[in-house]
C-alpha cells in the first residue's frame, strides 16, 4: 500500500518492502530477523558456523564462500578444489585437459587415432624410446642439454666412455642434475676452442659446471 508505515510497532517510516521500512527490511535479509541487529548482535557469532571454517561471519552465520554456495545452491556446505587430474597415459605428468589425455597426447591422439606413439631407436646411443614429437631423434638422456652445442656431443656419452667422473676435479658427476646447477654435467674442452682445440671426442670429457667454468680458457688444468 503506498505511503503506508512499517509494520513494525512504533516504527513510523514507510514501507518499502514485506511490510517493513528499510531499516527493518535490511536487517531481516543480514541476520533472519527484522528486529536482529542492535544489542542482539553481540550474540551472534563472529565466526562461520560451519565445521573447520575460521572466516569472518558476513550474513546468516556463515562465511562470505558458505554464504554465496547457500544463495546459489541452497546448502551452505564447502565445495573444496577438485584433485589434480593428471594425463591418463603411463608416464606423462602434464595436468589432464580433454578426453583424459593432457594438451599434447589429445593432439596426437586428433591426428593419429592414438595417444601412443610408437617406439623410436636413439641415433646417439640405440636406446629405445617414444615421443609425440615427431621430429625427435633422441633419448631423454642423450638430449639433455650440452654447454657448446657445435659439438653435438652428450655429458651422457662421455659418461659411458670415461666414467661419470670430473676430467677436472676428478670427483663423481651427478648425471640427473640439469643446468645451471654448479655441480651439473657439462662438455669440456681440453684445449679450449678459442686456442684451437677442436670438437673431437678425444678433445672432450666430462667436467662439472663449475669445474669448467673455473677452468676457463686454459689448457686442461686441475681444479
């Protein structure tokens, strides 16, 4: 009814909405209550009424996430993040993203009915691997990455023919630590490039990164 007032005893403002003013309206939708609010407050809690959760109170006892879950799903209940669902082929780590396959296997599998490529012979070393690149002629191994690529020589090869030990330091090499980690393998030149040397394999061997770079443009020396 226009210009009527709130319904609430001894309240003469004007209605706005239910019968009440907005005084009245505002506190019915924050605390279930048109008369809520006041010197009641202190004895509503401060906290979100749901198990575990610790956030501030923002209406209806709950939290600001409880509270919009309640207003959107009608239950209050957290709604927690989903597990990580990770590539359904055996070995791949990449996060899942369509058909149970991460970006690149649900190409693969687009282009060639399978996300399964098939099995491929290292031309480094002969090891046998598979890739979704097609491109890729090399092992896991054999394409880590080397300090001078003109020499197309793996750390991983020169492991094989001298030992996993420093041709500098002499102290054992850590193959699985990648760049730039100190103590990562890396190709060394006995004589150094700039003086020379050449890219043989028996001008190579296997050095620490830091042992070679402390060598720098010397003859082979001693750490």
């Amino acid at each position: 009814m226009p210009n009527s007032t709130c319904v609430i005893a001894e309240c003469a403002k004007l209605t706005v909405a239910r019968g009440w003013c907005n005084s009245h309206y505002v506190r019915w939708k924050r605390y279930g209550d048109p008369l809520g609010g006041g010197a009641a407050v202190a004895d509503k809690p401060k906290v979100c009424v749901e198990v575990g959760c610790g956030r501030d109170v923002v209406g209806w006892g709950w939290c600001r996430t409880h509270y919009r879950l309640w207003k959107a799903h009608g239950k209050p209940e957290h709604v927690g993040p989903r597990p990580l669902r990770l590539c359904s082929v055996d070995g791949c780590q990449n996060k899942h993203r369509t058909g149970g396959y991460c970006s690149n296997h649900h190409e693969y599998n687009k282009r060639n009915g399978t996300p399964y490529p098939p099995a491929r012979d290292c031309t480094l070393c002969g090891t046998e691997f598979a890739s979704i690149q097609t491109k890729q002629r090399l092992c896991e191994t054999c394409s880590l990455p080397t300090q001078n690529a003109r020499h197309g020589v793996n750390p991983a090869r020169l492991a094989d023919r001298d030992g996993a030990d420093c041709g500098l330091c002499g102290e054992p090499v850590e193959l699985s630590l990648r760049f730039p980690h100190p103590m990562s393998p890396s190709v060394d030149h006995v004589v150094p490039w700039s003086l020379g040397g050449s890219h043989d394999l028996a001008n190579l061997q296997l050095a620490h990164l830091s042992c070679n770079c402390r060598k720098g443009n010397r003859v082979n020396l001693s750490c």
